[in-house]
C-alpha cells in the first residue's frame, strides 16, 4: 500500500496544499492567494481566520483531485505544516478568537518600538540570548507593539488570558480542534524566531520573557520538527496525524537536504533567505546575520543554522507590476532583463520596508540611481533582480566570514529561480555555482520530509538521497574576479545613498 504525504505551506502571499509520493514527486496540489492588507505605508497584515480557511480550502480541493487519481485519503500517511515565520497572532484562549490581525513578518510599524526596547537596560545582551538582533522583523517586538496599542489586546493580556502564536501554532491549534482539545504548540524553528527561546537551551528564557515585558503572555509549548503532534479536526483528511512543522526556510533547507554542516540554500520568495547549515552547535555571527535554529528532528540533537534575511526580492516584482506598472507580468522581468547584457550604471537598492542583513537598516529606504537618457526599462529590470543579488553576495561573504569557509557552490529554490536570467546573474555575482533542482517545492518537500520521518515514511536521510535528483541546473560563473569586485563597489555606492533616508 502506497504511502503519501501532505503538506500545508502557509506562506507570505498565498497557501497551497501539495501531496507528496513515497518517492518525494508531488501528484496533487491546490494554490490560493489571500488577502493582503495594508492599512498605513510600511504596515502588512493578514486576517488569521483567513489564513485557516485558505489551508482547509487547498486541502479539500486536493482531496477532490486523489479522488479523481484513485488516491484514497487513508493512504495519506501524516501532513506537515510549513510557514511564514515571525507572522504574529495574539488571541483569546477562552474563545480562540483573536484579538488583532496577524501582523506579517515584513512590516515595518514597530521603529519606534525598536527604539524603545534598545534603550532598556539589558539591550545588549539579547542576540546572545536568542541569536537575533531587535529588529522590526521578529515576533517579540511585534508582541511589545501590540500590546502597546491594542487595548483589547492589553486587557485580555492582563486577564491572564493571551495566547501567543506564530502561523505555525495558529494553524495548529485551529486545525487539531481549536477550542475542542486543539494543541497550543510550536516547533523549535520557529520558537526560535520569537525571541522569547534561549538559543542554546531551545527553552523560554525569564530573562527574554522579562525584557518584552510579556510575563503574563500563554505562549506555546516548544515541540521537535517531527513528531505526532495531533489529528485533524475535520475536513477530507480528519483523523490524519499532524506529524511535521518547520518554519518556512527552515523546511527549504530540508527539503534541499543540506544535511551536512557547510551546506548552504537560498529561497527566492517574496523575500530571499539564505540559510547555512552550522551544525549542532550555534554559531553567534559578528557579521550581521542571526543565529536560528534550522531543525529538530525528534530523538536527535537539533542542527542549528546562519542565516541572512533579505526584505525585499520576489515583492519588487510585484511592486514594479502593481504598483508602477513597469512590467505586465512578474514573468516579463526576466524577458526584459535578458534583452541587455548589463544595468548600465543602474543600482536599485530594493529598500521599500528597510534593510536586513547584513546591514539592518531600518532608515534606508528604495533608491534607484545612476539614470540617464540612455536608460530603458529593460535596464530598471535587470538592476532589480541585481538587487537581490548582490545582497545574497553580501550575506555569502558574511557567512564565510563567520563559518572560516568559503563557499563552492549555492542551492536555490523559489519563484525567482524559475528566471534562467535572474540566475545567471546570481552565479555571476557569486562566482561560484548556483545549483537549481527541477522540482522548486522545497519548502513543501521540506514539510513532507519532517513528517514522513515522524510516522516512519522515510526512517533516514539516506532513504532521501534519491529524492529530487532528477534535471537539476547548473548556473556557472562567467566574470572574473576583478570584474565582481567592480560590480560590489558600485553596489555598496547605492547602500550608502540608501541608508538614512527616514528621519
């Protein structure tokens, strides 16, 4: 009897549902988007009960096409969860409603809640504590603003009544019975993105706890990547276990299986994230990128990662077709960029919500400079996919600057990969090779993987090696040295006229 596995990638702009063979090839999947909500410039939410409606849509509609394949749910074996991580949903764990829209993890609102927290005694001690740096990005800071100016929020918070959650433990909760017996927990990689977890410990620290002031805050009990941790509640795939969770580029980095510490994968979404396996130990970064955790497979030690978070790469796109009406399409970008061999002295620092790593700006803001009358469109578009780029390349030096290791080759998966153009590039930023696997759900594959292990699917990583070998690409470099180090100089010109530009 075949035995498949489900996963549920809840991401930043849509959710889908794919359906992985014991071979790891997916045979069914459904794709939605959902609403994006932007009430002030710099501000992106979403509805949380949106967010669960979208999940048990895409599962419905997949459980439909098993039919239509012979495929019986009962040979559905266990569902893993994948998220957008740092996504954070206060609620109410009297009625499981929550009290405030999920704030998404590139919103912008909290600088001055940055600010603040910086200011306190003990400031300087919490990357230490937690591998982040206080940033608009994580959860904890989110947590402080919410609680700063929702008052709904704040009285439930003093009730002893709120619950905590980033999307993967909303999703859990509501999908293992929600007020019925659902399960409040959440997985270590994405404990580790709260900044309330100790990053040596995988424990809630008192002093992190204290420093937020969240004292009163249920949160979550942390849980390995891949165990049994519920049944669904309801829907085609009731009884189901829920066996797998990893946040997002956590489950890319499995579902690359970079396994062995060097290892390295970057994801082109609507940011871009670049992961690096360090091993079984930390590595605290002097360079400006955050220590995470990348998995905790239950039973084994967990395998921490480096990692450089970059704002702003696949939503450009989308800013330069919704909102400027450059391109049509997001797939025109590459056609138009592939029409000129370089940006001619174009630099477009994609800064609309700050700067991550390794610079951590939250001041800088879009800038694209070196116009002329020579200029076209088709230059604006290159130097946009340059963007992300060359801040992979500023992430890649950190990380061999931190790990004592220079990188040989790059594995890269998400919908920008699917630009041979805008890979090219990369190859020719890094010079070294960019590796693209034909199947680019590897952030479900990750999902799929984490709880296949868990219900003995795939019982070790050398049942994966054969999993999603077949047409892989090769992108490699065609500059030199010399040339690359130009291409950086007039870079790191634009971040500096990025830089300072909100007062």
């Amino acid at each position: 009897m075949p035995s498949y596995v489900g996963a549920l990638d809840q991401g930043t702009t849509s959710t889908r549902f794919i359906l992985f063979s014991p071979e790891g090839k997916p045979v069914a999947s459904h794709q939605i988007e959902f609403t994006q909500i932007y009430p002030h410039p710099g501000w992106v939410e979403h509805d949380p009960e949106e967010l669960v409606s979208s999940c048990l849509e895409c599962m419905s509609s997949v459980a439909k096409e098993m039919r239509t394949q012979g495929i019986k749910v009962a040979d559905v074996k266990a569902i893993g969860i994948t998220n957008q991580r740092e996504t954070t949903v206060l609620w109410d764990i009297e009625t499981g409603q929550p009290l405030y829209n999920a704030i998404v993890w590139s919103d912008a609102r909290t600088g001055d809640t940055v600010k603040k927290l910086e200011a306190q005694p003990g400031a300087d001690e919490i990357p230490k504590l937690c591998g982040l740096p206080l940033s608009t990005y994580f959860a904890g800071v989110k947590v402080r603003w919410i609680l700063d100016n929702v008052k709904e929020a704040k009285e439930c918070y003093e009730r002893g009544k709120l619950a905590f959650s980033t999307i993967d433990s909303w999703l859990l909760y509501n999908l293992t019975g929600g007020l019925n017996g659902g399960a409040h927990i959440t997985d270590t990689s994405n404990a580790s993105r709260s900044m309330f977890m100790n990053i040596e410990t995988l424990k809630y620290d008192e002093k992190l706890i204290k420093f937020f002031g969240v004292e009163k805050l249920i949160l979550p009990k942390i849980v390995s990547s891949a165990e049994v941790y519920g049944r669904i509640g309801t829907g085609p795939f009731a009884n189901i276990p829920l066996a797998g969770c990893l946040g997002d580029q956590s489950a890319a980095l499995v579902g690359q299986k970079a396994f062995e510490p060097g290892q390295a994968k970057n994801t082109y979404g609507t940011g871009c994230f670049l992961l690096y396996n360090a091993g079984e130990k930390p590595i605290i970064s002097n360079n400006g990128l955050l220590t995470t955790v990348g998995y905790h497979f239950k039973g084994q030690k967990p395998v921490y990662a480096l990692e450089g978070s970059i704002s702003v790469a696949g939503s450009c796109i989308k800013w330069l077709r919704d909102n400027i009406g450059l391109i049509e399409s997001s797939e025109q970008i590459g056609e138009l960029a592939s029409q000129v061999d370089d940006s001619a002295g174009v630099v477009f620092v994609t800064a609309l919500s700050g700067l991550f790593a390794p610079y951590w700006r939250t001041d800088a803001r879009g800038t694209i400079l070196g116009l002329t009358q020579f200029t076209t469109k088709a230059h604006i578009c290159r130097a946009a996919l340059e963007a992300t780029c060359f801040q992979t390349r500023a992430i890649l030096d950190a990380m061999a600057k931190d790990s004592g290791k220079p990188f040989t080759k790059l594995r890269v998966d998400g919908g920008m990969t699917n630009s041979d153009i805008a890979m090219q590039i990369q190859a020719d930023i890094l010079g070294i090779e960019v590796e693209r696997p034909a199947m680019r759900e590897t952030t479900a594959l990750g999902a799929a993987i984490a709880a296949g292990f868990a219900v003995g699917v795939w019982k070790s990583i050398e049942d994966l090696k054969d999993i999603n070998t077949e047409g892989m690409t090769e992108f490699a470099s065609k500059t030199n040295e010399d040339e690359r180090a130009a291409m950086m100089k007039q870079w790191n010109r634009g971040i500096e006229r990025a830089v300072g530009w909100l007062e």
